[in-house]
C-alpha cells in the first residue's frame, strides 16, 4: 500500500511526466475554463490562455513544453486556418473581393508605417530589426474566428472583408520575413528570388488544380465512406502545410490554401464539415490556445523598466495600427459601427503568424559580442515583448469580436423580422417521402442543405404503407430500414423525424400527412418508370401533384452534389407572381450558398426584373446572371447549354396556375433524354394557400381507390403471367 500511494505521489510530481496524465489535465481545462468563464461574461478563448499561463513552465510549472504539446499546438493552429478557409464564404469573397485587397492593403500598411518609426527611432534598433518586427505588427492571426463561428455570424461581409485581408497580409508579411532573412545572410540575390517565385507558383498550381481533381475524384468513388472523406481532408491539410514550408512560406499559408482548395467541395451544413468543426473546436484549437499562454513569461514583466516599456510599446502600436486600419475601412465601404468593430476584432489577434516570425528572427544569429555570446536578429527583449502582445491583444480580440458578433447577430434578427416574406422561415416544415430507402441518402442530403437554420422543426420523412393485411408489418419493416438515414442525418446535427402512415395509395397519404404537419415544402426523388396500369389510370407522381398545392421539388440526383459548378434554373412568364416564388428562390439561393456555386438563370425581361428586385431586397451575395429568353416552344434547345457538372432546375406550375404552360406538360419525361449526364431537378411552385374542396366534404375516395387497388391486383397477376422465369 506504501509503494502504491508513493508511486501515486511520484505521478503528481511537477512538472508532470506522464503523458497520459498530462493528456488528463488539459482536457480538464479544455471542459472547465470556458464553463466558468462563461459565468463572468468572458470568452472562453481568454480562459485558455490564461490557464496556459498558470500551468506553463513560467507559471505553477504544471506542464512542460513538450513534443506531445507542440504537436497539437501545432495541429490546432493549422486547423485554426484551415477552417477559415474553408468556411469563407466564396461567392461573398467573390463579390468583396476588391473590399478585402482594400482592407488588406490597409491592415499592412498601416501598422508597418506606425511600427517601423517607433522600433527605429525610439526603441533605437537597427534596420533589419525594426522592419522585421514592424512588419510583425502587420500580421494577425484568426484566434477569435471560433467565435464568429459558433455565433453564426460567419457570413456577414465583414468576415468576408477581414477574413479575406488576412490571406493578403500575412502571405505578404511571411515573404518579408524570408525576404530579410535573406537579407540578413546576404543572400538576396537573383536566385533567391527566382526560387521563391518558381516554388509559389508550383505549390499554387498543386494546390488550385491538382488538389481540388484528386478531392472530386476521392469523394465520388468512395461516397459511401464518410470516415474516409474525414481523414482524406487531414491529410490534404498537413500535406498543403508542408508544401507551403517547401515553397519557404509558413505552414499556416499552406492550412489556409487548403481550406480554399476544398472549399467548394464541403458543404457548410454536410456531416463532413460538421464533424471538422467538431474535432477543431473541441480538441486542436483549443491546445493551440492553451499553448499559446504557455508561452508568457510573467517574470518578464518584473524584470525592469526596459522590459515594461518594450511590452507596452509593441501592444499599443499593434492594438492602434489595426484599430486604425479597421477605422478607415468602416469609413470608405461605409460600415456600420459594430462591423467596424467586428473587422478589428478579427484582425487585432497576434499569434500564429506573430509567432513564427519573432521566433524565426530570434533564433537567426548574425554574430557574436566581444564576449563570445550570440547576436541574434531579435533579443531577449522583443522575444517577451511580443509574448505578452499576444496575451493582450488575444483578450481584446475576442471581447471585441463577441461584443460585434452579438451586435451583428441583434442586428439581422431584427432585419427578418421586418421581412414578412421569411415569416415562415423559424417554423419551416419539409417534408420527404421515401419509396425506396436505397434512393434517399442524396436526397437527404439535399434537404438538409437547403433547410433553413433557424427552423426548430425536424426533417419529416415520410414512408406510406399500403392498406392491407400485412400493413402492421410493413410499417415496422419501413422504420427499420430508416434508423441508417436517420443516423446519417445526425452526423451533420439535423433533426430528422421519422413517419409512416398507412393509406390506400402512396399520394393521398402524402396529401394528408402534408397538410398534418403544415408542410412548406414537399421534396420528392424521381419516379421510376410508369407502368401499364399507371399510365392509364395516371401516375402516381401526377396523382400527388393534383392532391397537394405545396412547393413540390423533384429531384434527380445521380452525382453527388458536392461536385456541381452551377446551378442553372429555367423561369417561365408570370412565375413571379405566384406564391411560391420567394420560397422557391430562397432554396436555390441557399443550396449556391452552401455549395459556393453561382446560379445562372434564363426569364423573359418581366420575370428578370422581378428576380433582380426580389435579390435586392433581400440581399442576397449570391452570384447570379439572368439571361433574357422567349423560346418557350423550343425550351430544350438550352441543353446545348448546359455543361456536365450543372444542376439543371426547371421551374413550372399545376393547372390553371399563372406560369402554367401547356408545352412543359412532358418536359420532365423529356429531361430524363437531354440531361443523362446531369443532376436535375423539376420544382412546382405553390399558387394558391389551401387545396379548396368545398362542397365535396360527402363524397369519399375510398371506393375509388379500392377499384384501383383491386386493379393494380389484376396488373400485377396478367404481369406474372408474362414473366420468363
């Protein structure tokens, strides 16, 4: 018992050695810090780096720095890019681009111009030293980005802006930085700059060409999956850091790049990205930060007046410089306040790139005292200085961002509100039905891209059950086979809820089952080919379009939708003014979101100006280009248009709608001709609020749909009876 309460006792010793116990101590920081914080109003991230100061090897000396430690560290910083790669908003970006060169521009050149005269001429260091650490001022690194994230706020153009600024500034503070190491060894000639230029160009090329064709190609054969599609993207990711090192950039560039190459290949609400952002924010960044306040050295600040005074001239000029370049931006784009903020909230953070280039400079010797010691390009002095620039500017950070986040987040609350057209959204209703559980698995995907966010109410799948004696069975069978779907959808956190009913036929069910649960939007696969019997009494899937008045999307998906460059939708005359033009446009608008792909949309002039006005009122950053086009009687002579990779929309209406149009009565058979090779979709827009059927309350439908049950019975037996065995 001794040997066991020593043995206990030699565990606990500080530092701790044992990895699994050290493993065991960060994890309890990761789950308490931001749970206690959270009771202070204090970020959760500040909680992180100041407990990383209590326990690092300058605080309680807890834990050590480690090869374990700067493994994660590193991971987590890696990720931190990475995810903000790849959750930019590319059509946003696309749209801002000339906002984010702008803001880029400033955010460089600012903060150099203010740095560079107060290293110089007032804390009196050289000039290799002084541009060196300037230029460190310029930097930022996305520290409060999670932030952003998790308030759901990442869309909003000043995130864009800041966080397409960060791509430009810190690529261009990283080549300085090997531009002056160079020159500090003398080597910045000729071919120094040849080399650089030919290994950027060459990573680029990998990573913008070659990346995103191996990721298409990876993702389409191994659909099924998913874990893989998780490791594969890892691998991308470290695999771009490295490239980056070779190309004599920082790794972070490389994570960054990464997330941009595979951008478009993620869906933001897929289970992929879902459980990315999971792994990221529960484990990896959450080291990163911890490891980042292991860095600080509290006796630093005690050392002296000199030490104080370096510490309080690096933070002031970095926190100014940024606050200036953020001020300035505001006023030329014409930002409110609370985006002003929110820019410098995300640009003020040093850490990452802040890091790498003080420590690169600190350990880059360029002689010796007369003493024999080393001269190094960065002392003792800037080292700590910058360490406790980055504690602080951290902490404003991430109070400015949660502060403009929630700002930000009130602001556009309060815009939906006031825009009586999305008053459906935060009760949103949509429901599938399914006939074969082996065709639902894209179709799900599908819905849970275009499902609004801010809906509480669960994706209903629908399974219909023929009214017969083995009706009990059969439902018990249809809800074992969608436990998987079910499951599949909770990786990406979409509420699925799971129905069947029994009915006589497959389309009353769906009729009543929608106007049970108040459904908005009613999403179904292709139907499979009509058979004999269906052909003469009429098609199941016409048979639901005439018993439900919903928005009525049905979908062809034999590619997965991660792989479509556009969208391209047809319009007809008059379809504006229907009931379901806003929601129909709202889910294309969202599904372009989702997958960063732009819409191309072909109307006459009137329908054109009516989709540009609602685009605008809405504010949609979606790219989108209308075509003017009459020929509605030669409709698929756009299939010479059309390219491998669209998704192909064809927006029509029931009878006696105002966009109803005689000619599109076949076009859908007529799709399955003209578009082998595509994703495509038909969607019946809503124009009308209820399927009126005064004045029919007596009659039943019951006799009906016994005489089609017992004649289907006699199709199937005269079938039987031609069959070859």
């Amino acid at each position: 018992m001794t040997d066991f309460f020593n043995q206990l006792a030699h565990g606990f010793e500080l530092p701790l050695q044992n990895l699994i116990l050290v493993f065991s101590v960060i994890l309890l920081i990761i789950l308490l810090s931001p749970i206690l914080l959270k009771k202070l109003n204090i970020p959760g991230i500040i909680g992180l780096i100041i407990a990383g100061v209590a326990i690092g090897p300058h605080g309680f000396n807890v834990i050590e720095k480690n090869s374990a430690i700067d493994l994660f560290s590193l991971i987590g910083l890696l990720y931190i890019m990475f995810i903000a790669g790849l959750e930019l908003d590319m059509n946003e970006f696309k749209v801002n681009k000339n906002k984010s060169l702008v803001f880029g521009f400033f955010t460089f050149i600012i903060p150099l111009g203010i740095g560079f005269p107060v290293v110089h001429y007032f804390l009196g260091y050289d000039f290799n030293t002084s541009f060196l650490t300037a230029s460190m001022f310029a930097t930022h690194t996305l520290v409060a980005y999670p932030i952003v994230s998790k308030l759901g706020v990442s869309k909003n153009q000043a995130v864009a802006v800041a966080v397409g600024g960060t791509i430009l500034t810190d690529t261009a503070v990283l080549i300085i930085l090997a531009v002056i190491i160079g020159n500090a060894h003398g080597n910045l000639n000729t071919a120094f700059w040849l080399q650089l230029i030919v290994s950027l160009a060459i990573f680029s090329a990998i990573m913008f060409f070659l990346i995103p064709r191996i990721a298409k190609w990876f993702f389409k054969k191994l659909e099924s999956e998913k874990h893989s599609h998780y490791i594969f993207v890892l691998s991308v990711v470290f695999f771009a850091a490295f490239l980056a090192e070779v190309a004599g950039v920082e790794p972070i560039i490389g994570a960054f790049v990464a997330g941009l190459a595979l951008n478009k290949l993620i869906p933001h609400s897929s289970a992929l990205m879902n459980r990315i952002e999971f792994m990221g924010n529960s484990l990896f960044i959450p080291f990163f930060l911890i490891s980042v306040g292991m860095l600080v050295d509290v006796k630093v600040i005690l050392s002296g007046w000199n030490a104080w005074i370096i510490a309080g001239a690096l933070t002031i000029v970095a926190i100014i410089g940024k606050w200036v370049a953020a001020f300035i931006t505001q006023k030329v784009f014409k930002y409110s306040g609370a985006q002003r903020q929110l820019i410098f909230g995300l640009s003020s953070a040093h850490a990452a790139a802040t890091l790498a280039i003080i420590l690169v400079g600190y350990n880059v010797i360029i002689g010796t005292d007369a003493s024999g010691n080393a001269i190094r390009l960065l002392d003792d002095n800037i080292l700590n200085g910058t360490i406790i620039l980055i504690l602080i500017t951290c902490i404003v950070a991430s109070f400015a961002t949660e502060n403009a986040s929630k700002e930000i987040l009130a602001q556009s609350e309060e815009e939906e509100v006031k825009i009586s057209e999305n008053s459906w959204a935060a009760a949103e209703q949509i429901l599938v039905p399914i006939e074969k559980v082996s065709k639902i698995q894209r179709i799900l995907e599908f819905t849970t891209l275009i499902k609004n966010k801010k809906s509480e109410n669960p994706i209903s799948v629908l399974t219909v059950v023929s009214n017969n004696s083995d009706a009990e069975a059969n439902i018990v069978k249809a809800k074992g086979k969608l436990e998987d779907i079910v499951k599949e959808a909770c990786a990406s956190e979409t509420k699925v809820k799971v129905l069947t009913t029994i009915d006589h036929n497959v389309a009353s069910g769906i009729a009543r089952v929608s106007r049970e649960i108040v459904a908005d939007l009613i999403v179904l696969g292709w139907p499979h080919q009509a058979g004999f019997f269906e052909k003469i009494l009429g098609d199941r899937m016409n048979s639901i379009l005439d018993q439900t008045y919903k928005t009525t999307f049905i979908c062809h998906f034999d590619k997965a939708l991660s792989t479509t460059k556009r969208i391209v939708v047809v319009v007809p005359p008059y379809a504006e003014i229907e009931k379901g033009f806003a929601l129909w446009i709202e889910k294309i608008v969202r599904l372009s979101q989702e997958l960063s792909i732009p819409i191309l949309m072909y109307s006459n002039k009137t329908t054109k100006k009516s989709i540009n006005k609602h685009f605008v009122e809405m504010k949609y950053a979606t790219k989108i280009s209308i075509v003017e086009f009459d020929d509605w009687e030669d409709i698929l002579v756009l299939s010479r248009e059309i390219h491998k990779d669209d998704l192909f929309v064809l927006i029509t209406s029931r009878k006696g709608a105002p966009s109803y149009m005689s000619i599109f009565e076949h076009l859908p058979t007529k799709m399955e001709k003209y578009f082998t090779h595509n994703n495509y979709m038909v969607i019946y827009s809503r124009h009308i609020d209820e399927l009126t059927d005064e004045g029919y309350h007596d009659i039943s439908s019951e006799p009906i749909t016994k005489s089609i049950e017992v004649v289907q019975k006699i199709g199937k037996g005269i079938g039987g009876m031609f069959k070859k065995d």
